[in-house]
C-alpha cells in the first residue's frame, strides 16, 4: 500500500448546496474553498474525517464517517472488544 | 494542585479572571505536559469575566482544560469580556470535540445554566475554529437564540482577528510544527516509560550491553525522533516511516556486533544482524502508528487501512526476530558460536 490516506468517506453533493460557506470555514484543511453558485470540493485528499463541515452543514449536503484518526484507540477497542475509540480521561489517552 | 479554581460562595454568577499566567499556571502547564494526573488540570466551568466587561463585549467559548483556558484568557490581554467555560472533563478543544464534550448540548446547557441571555445584550458567540468538530453552529442558533461565529484555529491569532472578525486562510489551517510536535514528547515517553525500564533492565541481565541499548534505542526512536522527524522521513504511512527510521537507528547496534565477533561464522554474524533489524524496526514503526492520534491530519479510515496492514508485518516481523535470538542464543550456548 502505497499511501493509506490517499482516499476517505467524504462525500459531497452540490446538488444539496446551498453556497452558506460555513464548511470553508469550519475545515482544518483547506478541503472546501467558496464557489460562485456552490462550494468547491477542492482537496478532498486532505480531509481527516473530523466530521466538522458535515455536522455544521445546514442543507445536509456533506457526508463523512467522522472519528478520530488514532492507531492507540483502535488497536485497544480491537483488543478489549469495546465499541468505536474515543480519547478519555483515562491515563493512557492519546490526546494532550 | 489547585488548578480547579471555585468561587462558589461568592454569589455570583460571572467569576472574575484576568490574562496573567502566574507560577503556579505554569507549573500546572508543565505537570500537564508530562501527563501527571492527567485528568485534573481542569477549571471550573461556567462564566468568567475578562477585564472589566459590559453587555456589549464579546462572548468566547473554551474547554475546562487549564491549557485551553489559560492560553485563551492570555492571548486576551487587553481585551474585556466573557468567556464561556464548557464542562469537557478536562479535555482540549479539539479532542472534546472529537467526542461531543465540547458539544452542541453541553454549549446550549452552559448557556442556560450561566443566565447569558441576561447578562449580554448581543446574540453572538465566539468559537475557536477546532470546536466546530463538535458543534452544529446551526442547531445552537436553533435552540438557543445565539448565533456561532468560529474564530482563528489558534488563540495567537485571536487579537488581529478581532479587528475585522475575519480569519486569513491561514488562520483557518491548522498546523503540526516542530514546537507542536516537542511539546508533545514528554507525555509520549510517560507512556513507553515501564517497557523502557523493563526491556533495558531485562535485557541487559539476558543479553548484555549491547542488546539493552539496541531496544531501548529503537523505543526512543519511536517517541522522540518520530515526532522530530515526522515531515521529513520518507513515504506517506507512520508505520512505513517507522519502519525506516527504525532500520536506520538498528545499524550501528548490527553493525558493532558483526565487527565485534570476527571469529564467529558468516551466517551466524548474518543472523544477528537479520534479527536485529527485523526486531528494532518493527518496534519502532509500533511505536510511529501509535503516535497518529497526536497529530492533526490523520483519518479513521487512513489509520484502519495502516493498521490493517502493517500491525500484522510487524508482528510476524517482531516475533521472526525473537524466535531468531532464540535459537542463536541456545547456538551460542550449546555450540559455542
């Protein structure tokens, strides 16, 4: 496997747009940038899944399965068999 | 520590602060860093008053982690007004974000709770940027009459921000620089800290010297050069940069012990160095995928795919090595090579 962050499950319909701007505004990465009639989908090979324009999208038009991007979280759900990984308070949590 | 400041008592309702980072702030920052009592550098949440505020000032919301707080009330030197302290246990910004604390139902119960609408005369919040992961902007609006305006990703920006409430493109990237990645190694080695110690101190009685610094070096390279080196080590996956960079701290260990025994067979010397690789480099490229969830770029699905990957080269990898000492060792003992 060359790059595993090559492709995502973002996923934008401009037929639903209704050119608000706030997901240009709301993404960490540059991946939505202000269109004449419609947002432009201009680095989708960017977007690390935070779920931020889809949650703030007022008209429904972005789609993502949102989650935190971290191998420490997963291989410890994978391990104890609890459900999808989130950061916690606990001591061995991967956010500072 | 006494980082969970109350005022309850005092009766009111907004807690007075300012922008001075004292000491003990410091200190508490510092404890943070190295991931002491993790969960307990918190504030009280609520509504604090900056400078001398009047119902007209801005209204800024952070999370309850003195960090997130402390760097917003500092960066506002100068500046009067309200910040919105939501209950996040805790937890920075982003990450709450991540996993709905610094959230739509805990924004909107804040509001309520703290009597805003009584206390300003606008109907406008300021969000930092990272919050939106966990923020319907919309929906607030919706259920509570106030409307969201996000701000710069990162509090130095606040001030040039307020003088138009227009963030530059810039303003609205976030960024993973060298001083972003450093702050974030102390807590990375209180995490590897006991396999350190035990592998270096197991090691050196079972396999000497060379064997101990080898392991404890590829666990170092993992958490220390990784986060350094990060931008510039070759190929987009951590597990793959992992697995070169802990290659190339594995050959001066190989290299010393192929010299070191001149009288021993090739093949035996070969051996060495094979295992020696196989084993600090799957350690350290470990070590590299777990460090994805520090950084601020990586997706689920992207991490998934590595995992899927490499979790299982790195064990074959791992476990082919230490079959490996294994037998050379019994070899050595037995045979005398």
């Amino acid at each position: 496997m060359l790059n595993a962050y090559r492709s995502n499950t973002l996923q934008y319909d401009p037929e639903g747009c209704i050119n608000c701007g706030i997901c240009s505004v709301v993404c960490p990465h540059g991946v939505f940038a202000t269109g004449d009639g419609v947002a432009q989908l201009v680095s989708p090979q960017a977007c690390m899944e935070c779920g931020a324009c889809q949650l703030n999208c007022p008209a429904e038009a972005i789609q993502v399965e949102s989650g935190v991007g971290c191998a420490t979280a997963m291989i410890r759900a994978a391990l104890t068999g609890k459900k999808e990984p989130v950061c916690g308070t606990d001591s061995s949590s991967c956010c500072s | 520590m006494s980082e969970y400041k109350t005022t309850a008592g005092t009766g009111d309702r907004i807690h007075p602060t300012t922008s001075t980072i004292t000491f003990a702030d410091h200190w508490g920052h510092f404890l943070a860093r190295w991931g002491y009592r993790r969960g307990e550098h918190r504030v009280e949440p609520g509504l604090y008053g900056l400078g001398n505020p009047s119902p007209d000032s801005p209204v800024f919301v952070t999370a309850n982690y003195t960090l997130s707080f402390d760097g917003l009330r500092s960066a506002l030197a100068g500046f009067d007004g309200y910040i919105l302290v939501l209950d996040t246990e805790g937890i920075n910004v982003w990450c709450a974000a991540g996993k709905g604390t610094f959230g739509t139902d805990e924004l909107v119960h804040r509001i309520e709770l703290t009597g805003l609408k009584e206390i300003v005369s606008h109907r406008t919040l300021i969000l930092p940027q990272l919050g939106a992961a966990g923020v319907s902007a919309h929906e607030v609006e919706k259920r509570s009459g106030f409307c969201i305006e996000y701000g710069p990703i990162r509090v130095a920006d606040l001030p040039k921000y307020l003088e138009t409430h227009e963030a530059t493109p810039e303003m609205r990237r976030v960024t993973f620089t060298l001083r972003d990645r450093l702050v974030l190694i102390p807590v990375e080695l209180t995490h590897v800290f006991p396999a350190l110690v035990i592998s270096g101190v197991g090691l050196f009685l079972l396999g000497g010297l060379l064997v101990s610094l080898a392991v404890v070096s590829a666990i170092l390279a993992g958490v220390v050069l990784f986060p350094i080196l990060l931008p510039w080590l070759p190929t987009p996956n951590f597990s793959t940069k992992g697995f070169i960079l802990g290659g190339a701290v594995a050959i001066p260990f190989v290299l010393t012990a192929f010299l070191g025994h001149p009288q021993g067979a090739w093949w035996v010397k070969a051996g060495w160095v094979l295992m020696g690789i196989l084993v600090l480099s799957s350690v350290t490229a470990f070590l590299a995928l777990n460090f994805t969830g520090s950084t601020p770029f990586t997706s689920r699905s992207g991490v998934r795919r590595e995992i899927f990957a490499y979790i299982p080269l790195m064990a074959v990898m791992f476990g082919t090595g230490l079959c490996m000492a294994v037998v050379f060792s019994l070899l050595r003992v037995w045979g005398g090579r």
